[in-house]
C-alpha cells in the first residue's frame, strides 16, 4: 500500500490487497458487504455505484505483455470522495505505476494534479486510457507486416499472424468498450462528487475513449479485410493443387487401363506380344493418348 497527501487530498494506491486491508477500508469508508465481498476477487464486468458518501468504480484497463504475444485487461477499482481517493489493483498496470511514482517523487505534478478529487481522478482516467495508443502500434506493426507479406505465397503462416492480431484486437476491445459507459455514467454524478468544473473534465476523458475506440474500429476492418483476402488466396491455392491432381489422375487412367489391356494374356494367342515393335506400338499409343489429353485440357484452359 501507497499514499501521497497533497492539499488536503489522499490518494492511496493497493497493489494485491489482503483481507485484512479490506477489512480497513471497509470501516474507514463504512463500505456496505457488496462492495467488501468484491474488493479482493477479481471481478469481469466495469461498472459504477454511487453511495451515500462515495462512488466505487470498477474499470479495466489493456496490459500488453510482448513476451507471451497477448494483451490482457487489468482490474482496476476506485473508491472516490471528496477528498480521498483509493485505487485497487491485483497486476502492474505501467500507466497508473509510471503517473502514482511521478506524483509521488515531484512537487510540480503534485501541484498540478492534486487540484482536487475530481481533477485527480479524471486527470489519472485520461492518462490510463490514452496509454492505449502506444500499446496498440505493436498490433498496427503486425497488421503491416501481414499486408507486405500477403502476396508472397505464405498464406498458411499467415493464418495464424491474422488470429494472433485478432486475438488481441478483441482483447483490447473487450477493455475499451465497457468504458465509455462507466464514463457516461460518471459525467451525470460528477458534479456531485467531483464539483461542477469536472464536466469538461470527464468530456476529454470520453473523448480519448473514443478515440481508442476509433484506431481500434479501423484495425479491426482492417484485419477482417486481410483475412478475407489471405482466405481466397488460400482457396485458390487449394483448388489449383486440387486442379492438378485431378488432371494427372484423368492422365494415368487412361495410360492403366491401356497397360492394363496389353497385358491381358488373350494378346498371346494372337501373337501380338511376340512381335518385336509391340513396346514401340503401346508406347506410341499411350504417347497419343496423353498428347490429346494434354491438348484437350490446354483448349478449357485447366492450366
């Protein structure tokens, strides 16, 4: 557990908070058993509760781990007053680590952050989801590389780069979306809260949700358009190797049962296969029979 107190204002930061801290901030801010029983576990949906003394906000936020390729979202609850802020999260979440050092180890952003309640916060919002865009260059790398890579006959590879950047599109996604209505929610009990100047405040805040919103809109046409094309030429691909088998089996069936005739034993009886041109005979036969088959297929255009 961390605290920085600046101006009358405290903002205490948990990072995997225990039962016993819980049990503190559930006497320190008289939270009801609800709100208790979900501060340690994790929970999956963002939402926003107003209660006599405080608002509790549940937000997740995208972390990218580049090692194991995946982007995952992070909890990250609030427990906001008019004067006391307390966030608690169970992972690292770079942004809120890189903003609470930064307050803490420089006066300037103290001052310029710790206005008040409302500012903090929607000043700590804007930074976490704007940290978004960074996150999101590794996926549009991906996306060009795919598209340089798209017609050098490396469909199959490929398949899987495009589930890997869609995974990850839907990651960021399922964090981003339930945001904006969190946000819209929280601009109607802001003044309340926060004072009435925090309006502005938390319009800039949806605005750069929606922007995250927007780079992460055109990726995902974008990633469907090159799935699409990587699927046809894929299709194509397969029904010309499919084209070629099917034309050297109308190819070497005529050329067995040819074979297959002249080996028969009823071509002894008539001395057939003792005649010393006989090879050269079925040869040229079977020769002649590929050739117009050859011709015949080159005439449809099969290939």
């Amino acid at each position: 557990m961390k605290k920085i107190i600046h101006n009358n204002l405290i903002w205490t930061d948990y990072f995997k908070i225990d039962q016993q801290q819980a049990s503190e901030l559930k006497e320190q801010f008289g939270l009801p058993q609800a709100v208790f029983d979900e501060l340690v576990p994790r929970q999956t949906r963002a939402k926003i509760e107003e209660y006599n003394n405080f608002l509790y906000m549940v937000m997740h936020f995208p972390v990218h781990n580049e090692q194991k390729r995946e982007t995952r979202p992070l909890e990250l609850d609030f427990i906001i007053t008019r004067d006391e802020i307390v966030t608690i999260h169970g992972g690292t979440i770079p942004a809120l680590k890189e903003f609470f050092e930064g307050c803490a180890d420089h006066d300037d952003l103290k001052n310029q952050y710790f206005k008040n309640a409302g500012y903090l916060l929607l000043s700590m919002l804007d930074k976490l989801i704007d940290s978004s865009l960074p996150m999101l260059d590794h996926i549009q790398e991906k996306i060009e590389q795919i598209e340089e890579r798209r017609f050098r006959g490396e469909e199959r590879e490929l398949l899987m780069e495009i589930a890997v950047v869609k995974h990850d599109i839907i990651d960021f996604r399922r964090s981003i979306k339930p945001q904006r209505s969190v946000l819209n929610i929280l601009a109607k009990k802001a003044p309340r809260f926060l004072g009435a100047e925090s309006d502005y405040l938390v319009q800039e805040v949806i605005g750069s949700n929606l922007r995250v919103w927007n780079v992460l809109e055109n990726m995902k046409e974008t990633i469907e358009s090159l799935e699409e094309t990587n699927n046809s030429l894929l299709s194509y691909k397969i029904s010309d190797i499919m084209k070629i088998l099917t034309i050297v089996s109308f190819i070497t069936f005529p050329l067995s049962v040819i074979a297959g005739l002249f080996g028969m034993n009823v071509y002894d009886a008539v001395g057939f296969t003792k005649n010393p041109n006989t090879w050269w005979i079925i040869l040229t036969i079977m020769g002649s029979a590929t050739v117009l088959m050859v011709v015949y297929f080159k005439k449809r255009k099969w290939f």
